[in-house]
C-alpha cells in the first residue's frame, strides 16, 4: 500500500469502495502546518467516468486497484458498442461509445498500440499510445514556402478530431499526434 505521495499519474487506485484514474495531482505545502504536504487529486471513476477531486496528506495510505491492460487493435462498431479484439488470445472486447468518447478521436483501423484496461475481466476502458498516426481528411491546401514561417492551420481527420498543423502540411499527409496535448508532431 504506498502513501499518497507515492501514487503517480495514470495509477488506478481504490478510494471508497471504487475503482479510480488519477489523471492529475497537485502537491501544495501549506505555510503554518509542521511539514505535511497535500496532494489533491483528480480521479476518475473507472467505470462511470464521474470526476472525484479528493485531498490526501502525504502520509495517508492508498490501494493501488487491480486492473489489467491487455494490446488490442480496433475490429469494428456495432451501433453504440465498439469492439476490440486481444492481438494475442483473440477475445473481442466491447465498450460503450460514452465511456471511450475522447480515446476515439485517435483511433483508426490501423491503430497500433491500444491497451484495453480490464477491471476483474470487464472492459473499462482504453488506453492509448503516447503518440498515433492518422491520415489528414481535409485541410486547407499547402503553401508554397510554408515551411519557413510557424503560422498553422487546422486540420480535420476522419476520426472527427482537428488538430492545428503547419502551412506546407497537405490533405493525404499521414502525420504523427502527440495523444496527451493533441499537437502535431511530424510527418510519419
């Protein structure tokens, strides 16, 4: 069981009887108190996706939760359920659209990477690689010289996310997405 100060981001603790993401955490020392710091967290519900912000001291004790990641590549959509089949057994996980909303906007057929996250063998959620590759679906056209200046443009994909890309990039380009801040990072 580590202490609050411990427990980094993206660990999957157990606080009331749940399963949460801790997604961010910010350390403050409070002046007058005799050398405790305080973590407030952000978490969210594994399950539900409900955000819980919570305050911890550094000595407080935490579970780390049980949870499983499993590599999976995307097979296809069936309505609202989305389904991912293991790379190395073949079982097919399905989860909600409402639960992988935002994890979506990165993924395509061709995807690699993806872990599916399992809490006692039930499909939760996903989790992505730091960075993807995606074809631009559509963007202004490119301009000549572009390259020399760092003016951008957006650019939208066929999975519905827009990222800001620069002026010399082009519709048909495979580019490289950083996940976490949702940049441009590069031709692939």
């Amino acid at each position: 069981m580590p202490r609050a100060s411990e427990i980094k981001k993206n660990s999957a603790v157990e606080y009331d009887g749940r399963v949460y993401f801790v997604k961010d955490i910010e350390r403050s020392v409070p002046q007058g108190r005799a050398g405790g710091s305080l973590y407030r967290m952000r978490m969210y519900d594994v399950v539900t996706g409900q955000k819980l912000d919570e305050t911890f001291k550094d000595s407080d004790m935490l579970n780390l939760a049980d949870l499983t990641r499993r590599e999976a590549t995307f097979s296809y959509a069936d309505g609202d359920e989305y389904v991912f089949m293991d790379t190395e057994d073949f079982t097919q996980y399905s989860l909600n659209r409402e639960a992988i909303a935002d994890e979506l906007l990165f993924i395509s057929e061709d995807t690699q990477g993806v872990m599916v996250i399992l809490l006692k063998d039930s499909p939760v959620s996903l989790a992505l690689p730091p960075t993807v590759e995606l074809v631009i679906e559509e963007t202004d056209p490119s301009v000549k010289g572009g390259s020399a200046t760092a003016r951008t443009k957006p650019a939208r994909f066929a999975t519905g996310l827009v990222v800001q890309v620069p002026e010399h990039i082009s519709t048909g380009d495979r580019i490289r997405i950083n996940v976490e801040e949702r940049k441009f990072l590069g031709r692939a």
